[in-house]
C-alpha cells in the first residue's frame, strides 16, 4: 500500500535516530486526526508527500516561487501546496529533542492545513481573529484560516507517540510529548467509535 511520503534533504544534517523521531511525529499527527475507519481519507493523506528540507533552501528560486510570504531564514517555516499534495517545512540542522520539539511544532502546523484540505477543500470561512494584514471578519479558505485562528487562540494538544531505541542489545521503549495544533474536533479523532445504544 502507498503511504505517506517523508522526504529529507541532503542539506538537512540529523542523526538517524532523530529522524526516526521526525517520521513517527509526522505519521502520529496526520493518523492520530483521522478516524481509523475512515479509508477515503486515509488514503488521501497517504497520497502526500511531506518534504524536510534545511533552513536556507528557503531561499531558493523554486521554493520562493511557491510563496508569495516572505519566507524568513533560519526560523523553521513551511509551505503547503494543495494542488500538488506537497508540505515543504524547512527546518535547522541539529540534533535533540528540543530541536525536535520546536521543529515538529511547525511542521504540525503545515500539516493541520493539508488535513483541513482533505476535509474542507473548498469550504470558505470568516477570520475570528486578524492574520498578517487581513482584519478579523474578513473571509478566506477554512484550511487557512481555521488553522491561523487556533495559533492565535493557542488551541494546542500533545502529540504523543513511542519510540524503540537499541542500547547494549536491549529494546529501550520511550514515550515523546510534542505539541501541536488540535484540529481532532473538526476533523475525526480515531478513538471515537461508538458502541450502539
Ligand atoms: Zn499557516
């Protein structure tokens, strides 16, 4: 079966280990706000590609073509392209959970826009709160502006997920708490599944 796409740039230096960590955020994330029946759109999400790419490939040609914001270097940022199913984040070079945790966070947020995409494509909504220069009131797509509402109203949830690490010839089992945006009561939490009443 197809699943979802995680690219790493070359440019992007992070031990293995770290990037094992970066992957099961990303998968927990997207799977973790869709209900676990709900074939259609997990295999829509699975048709995306999530590219990681190093701070300074921002400044690129090709992704600054992408954009119309200006993309600021050095800061993790990221782009979402609905029409091409692509998340681009570019994030530092590093190592650590720390590094881990404040990437992750805005990866998460690009992913809150491609999940609202695949269940509102073209539902379009008022701003409860300004964004950059569109006062609050004005309209635009739901993906957006749902998603730019809750980081100004900090709508955020754990994103917890475990990881397996090898020490001495023995499975060492960790739980990682990152935060992220909480979209799960717009799209579907996967541990809702009733019994009939
Ligand atoms: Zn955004």
């Amino acid at each position: 079966m197809a699943t979802i796409n995680i690219i790493f740039s070359d440019m992007l230096k992070i031990p293995a280990s770290d990037v094992a960590t970066y992957q099961r955020g990303i998968l927990e994330y997207v799977f973790g706000s869709i209900y676990y029946k709900d074939t259609s759109k997990i295999t829509e999400a699975n048709k995306w590609t999530i590219e990681l790419r190093h701070t300074s490939e921002s400044d690129l040609a090709v992704f600054k073509a992408l954009t119309t914001e200006k993309l600021n270097q050095g800061i993790p940022h990221g782009i979402t392209i609905t029409t091409d199913k692509r998340v681009i984040c570019f994030i530092p070079s590093g190592a650590g959970d720390l590094r881990i945790r404040e990437s992750l966070q805005v990866i998460y947020h690009e992913l809150a826009h491609m999940l609202l995409y695949l269940y509102y494509k073209n539902k379009r909504a008022a701003r409860r709160n300004p964004d950059k220069n569109a006062r609050a009131g004005s309209e635009g797509a739901f993906l957006t502006t749902e998603v730019h509402d809750r980081v100004f109203e900090k709508k955020m949830r754990n994103v917890e997920f475990y990881i397996d690490t090898v020490r001495n010839g023995k499975i060492k089992t960790t739980k990682f708490v990152s935060r992220g945006l909480d979209i799960t009561d717009i799209t579907d939490s996967r541990t809702v599944d009733r019994v009939p009443e």
